[in-house]
C-alpha cells in the first residue's frame, strides 16, 4: 500500500511541476515569426543541356536567400525571401552561369516572365 502512495504522490509531483512550467513565462516556446517568400519566373536562353540547368541552379543556391529552383527547358520557377536577394541579383546569377562547353561563357540571357 505505502508502495502505491510514493507512486502516487510522484505522478502528482510529476503534474504539479508541468503545470508550474506550463505556466511560467520562462519556459513557454516562441514560434519564429513566418518568412513571406516570393516567387519569379524567368526564361533563360542557351539552356540547351541539363549540366547547363545544373549549373545555374547550383549557383542560384548558392545564394544566400533563394530557397527553391525548377528548371525546365528555359523556363527558371524560383521561390526566394526577397529581403535577402533581389530580383536583380537572381537575374545577375544566372546570366553569370556558364555553361558544360565554356563555364566562364556569359551566354544566359534572363527575361522576366512573372514576379
């Protein structure tokens, strides 16, 4: 019986200490305040193979701020946080991009599609 008592008051101890804690300021979780991310669609010229795609999606993750790239032929969907990286500097990084035959060839040349 004294064996069911010390259970007992521990899982009350246990409840008690969780909502001390529940209610304490110290211990309350802040969630982060959500991003507001911005997509843009570009059209790119000379995207002729998938190294060439490769390439220019691997620089634009590099980039600091940019968060998802699908190529597809020429067209570049890009979601990106725009109080990191502009819409220029996006365009800048692509038509910087070389390609599998030349990687210092500026050949890309951006269009905007939508933003």
């Amino acid at each position: 019986m004294k064996k069911y008592i010390l259970i007992a008051n521990k899982i009350l101890a246990i409840l008690l200490f969780m909502l001390i804690a529940k209610s304490s300021n110290a211990c309350s979780y802040k969630a982060k305040p959500k991003i507001k991310l911005d997509t843009a669609i570009f059209t790119a010229t000379a995207m002729g193979c998938t190294t060439d795609s490769k390439m220019v999606e691997t620089a634009l993750y590099r980039k600091g701020g940019v968060k998802n790239v699908k190529i597809k032929d020429d067209s570049i969907k890009i979601v990106f946080n725009s109080s990191k990286i502009s819409k220029d500097e996006l365009i800048k990084v692509i038509e910087n991009t070389g390609t599998c035959e030349d990687p210092n060839a500026k050949v890309h040349k951006v269009k905007v599609k939508i933003f």
